[in-house]
C-alpha cells in the first residue's frame, strides 16, 4: 500500500471517530430536542382542539372563532420551533433578531396585505354584518357569503361572486339591509298635471292595502315628492320584511300602473330637468 493512500485511510477514519464522538456528546441534546418537538407538537393539537371546543359552547361568531383558533396555533408552534433550536444548543437571541429583520422587511412589502388583514380584524371584532346578510358596500349590493382575514365574498341577485378587501371595505360606508327586519320602499311615479293629486293618491293608498306583502304597521304612505317641469312627482312609501321586499316593490309599481291606467292617469316618463342659465 503506497504512503498517500495510507494517509488518507488514516485521515478518513480520524474523521470518522471524531464524528462518532461529537454524535455521542450531541446526541442527549438532540434527543431531549426530539421529545419535545413531539409533545409540544401533541399538546398543541390538544389545546387547539380544547380551545375551539370552549368556543362553540360559548357561540363566539365561527369567523372569529377560526381566527382565533388559527392564530393561537401559529403563536404556539413558533413559541415550539424556539425551543426546539433552543434545546439543541443554537443560540436563539440571534435567531429571533434575524426573524424580526425578515418580518420588518415583509411587512413593508406588504403593507396593502397587512392593511386589509387589520380591516378583517375590526369587521370580525365590530361586526357591522354578518354571513348571511345583505349590504350595499363600494358600490356593490349582495349577501356576504363568507368573511375572510383579507377579503369579503359577496353573492349578487345575479349570482355574480364579488370580493371586496376588508381594508377598504372597512374604511368605507357600508349599509346594512339586513340588520333590520323590515325595509321601506321609495317608490316614484311621474304624473299629469292634469291628474287630481288626491285621486291618484287614493289609488296608491288602496293598491298598497290590497297587497298582503305591504306591513300594515308601519303605515305605508304616499306624498307628492317634487313638482317638476312636467309633471307632478309621487313618492310611494310601503313597507315590508326583508325578505319580501323586493317582490313587494315589484306588485306595488306594477298594481299602481295598472290602477292608474283604469282610472285614465296618464303617467309621464322620467325627464331629468336641463339647469337654466
């Protein structure tokens, strides 16, 4: 056997027994490291499971109920992932410092991200709505399908799904149709000047007391709204339950045009009145 081969061989196995001895001294603390990882990793799922049990006896929102199961998780397994380096001699102080770097830096990456996540945290907390309710928000009307930490899914009367971020959602007005039981119509008809304003308001009084969607209490009523360049404008005002509303205004509107067609009103259409200079 030549010299630099017996070197070599000689090299490799000071390698070796040097490797065995650092396993032989690192190994309690790696498997002191182990155990722990997987009890914490088994007490976890049991608080968690424990915590979200805890809530559904107590009827939190299920919203906030998952976000705040889901956070307490995350919270536990990083408070877990510490410790576990920690138990296998890394110095944590510097790791932590290194996270906090990482997390300042993503954080202004993200800074229309954490706006909308903050957004999520007030509607889940203040709750202006819930699933289930119909609201009229940036423009869009629909029945709140699902909240979410960033988004708000909304279902239109058409069936058109629309996601709104919580960020702007929650910084912007938002009307709730559904936070109350009943609703009021504003229902406007245009007639002829030469109509008896007082005729025609009796056709739209007994139209609104026939139709059994329109709540006798509170009492629907009818006003003249605006006298216009051609016409005399009325406000119908009926009132219904949420979920009959929009039907309601449909029978009024149709009950009303026939009515006054039978009484010979003439309806005038909907002129929008040109600014004099």
């Amino acid at each position: 056997m030549e010299k630099n081969e017996l070197h070599y061989i000689n090299s490799f196995t000071d390698y070796v027994d040097q490797f065995i001895k650092m396993l032989i001294a690192y190994s309690p603390k790696l498997i002191t490291a182990i155990i722990v990882l997987f009890i914490g990793l088994y007490a976890i799922r049991l608080i968690n499971r424990l915590i979200r049990k805890i809530m559904v006896k107590r009827e939190l929102d299920p919203t906030l109920s998952t976000f705040l199961a889901d956070s307490l998780l995350w919270a536990l397994r990083f408070l877990l992932f510490v410790t576990f380096i920690s138990k296998l001699g890394i110095e944590t102080s510097s790791f932590v410092a290194i996270l906090g770097a990482v997390g300042l830096a993503v954080g202004l990456s993200l800074q229309g991200s954490l706006s909308n996540f903050a957004g999520g945290m007030l509607i889940i907390l203040f709750k202006p709505f819930k699933v289930g309710e119909t609201i009229e928000a940036q423009g869009v009307v629909g029945t709140v399908s699902d909240i979410q930490i960033f988004v708000t899914k909304l279902i239109t009367a058409n069936s058109q799904t629309i996601f709104i971020p919580n960020g702007i959602l929650s910084n912007g007005v938002i009307t709730n149709y559904s936070l109350e039981k009943n609703r009021r119509a504003n229902l406007l008809f245009n007639i002829s000047y030469d109509t008896n304003i007082k005729t025609a308001k009796e056709i739209v009084m007994k139209v609104m007391e026939n139709n059994a969607k329109v709540l006798k209490t509170p009492s629907p009523a009818v006003a003249v709204n605006l006298l216009t360049d051609s016409a005399v404008q009325l406000a119908i005002r009926p009132w219904a339950k949420n979920e009959d509303f929009f039907e309601m205004s449909s029978d009024v509107l149709q009950s009303c045009k026939e009515a006054f067609d039978t009484a010979g009103i003439v309806v005038q259409p909907f002129v929008k009145e040109s600014s004099k200079k």
